[in-house]
C-alpha cells in the first residue's frame, strides 16, 4: 500500500507541487470504489477490479476539477490545496454516514452509517498476497502484490 501511495505522489512533485496535496482525493477516490464494490456482492479478483473500475470515473472528474481549481489559484496552492485535502476527508466522514448502505459487514448493526473498519476477508482481502505466492519454507513471497507495484 505504501509503495502505491509513492507511486501516486510522483506526478504531483513532477508537477512542482507538494507531494501529498492530491493524495487524500485519490484515497477518498479509492475507498468509495472498494465500499461501492463491497456493496455490489462483488469477492474475490472481481470484487479488487471492480473496486479499481468503479473509482476510476470517480478519481478522473475529481482529478480534473482539482487541477481546474490549481490552475486558477497559482500562487496560493499550499494553502487552499492543504485546506482541501482536510475538508474533503472531513466531508466524507459525513457521506459515510448518509449513504445508504446495506451490506451487513459494512453497517453499523445499531442504525445506519459505514463503520470504521471493514474487514476485507469475505471480499477481496490478500488478493494480491495470494496470487502466484512463492513459498520459501518460512518465507512468502507475494508475486502477485510485486507484479501489481511494478505494473
């Protein structure tokens, strides 16, 4: 995860941003397809692919409009791109509890609301640890989760 989030600040410092200004829009991105794909009854590599195709239009139009937003506040990006990044999170710790989901692991079992941790296991948890793992004795290797990163 960490080896992606990398990955994602490289455009940014190219760019001459910050590094981490648009990271909090990308993960907010990628945590809205996962939910919306848990939601869906999607498991398994259908339910890690749907998850990267359902928050794929979402992180585009969010994408272009924050760029949008940078190109007409030149000069000012530290502060209002540090305020975004803050407000969108805050923002969507209150989508959390508006959106109306059902899926039993996903809700709190007293009202309504996303809860703070899912567990991944039922879905599409060590997908990539899994696939074409290399067993070494004691020592795993994920192949699957290396093939990701590097592609």
């Amino acid at each position: 995860m960490n080896g992606i989030l990398v990955l994602a600040m490289i455009p940014s410092i190219q760019s001459g941003l910050g590094p981490n200004f648009g990271l909090p829009l990308g993960i907010i991105c990628g945590i809205l397809g996962s939910v919306l794909a848990i939601e869906l009854g999607l498991a398994g590599a259908a339910g890690f692919w749907g998850a990267i195709i359902i928050s794929m239009p979402f992180a585009i139009a969010i994408g272009i409009a924050y760029g949008i937003m940078l190109n007409k506040i030149k000069g000012s990006e530290m502060l209002v791109a540090t305020y975004t990044g803050f407000s969108i999170v805050s923002f969507m710790s209150i989508i959390w509890i508006l959106i109306p989901l059902k899926h039993p692991e996903m809700v709190w079992p007293i009202g309504r609301g996303l809860r703070v941790t899912i567990a991944l296991d039922s879905t599409f948890g060590n997908i990539l640890n899994d696939f074409l793992m290399i067993n070494i004795g004691k020592l795993s290797i994920p192949t699957g989760l290396l093939l990701f990163f590097f592609a």
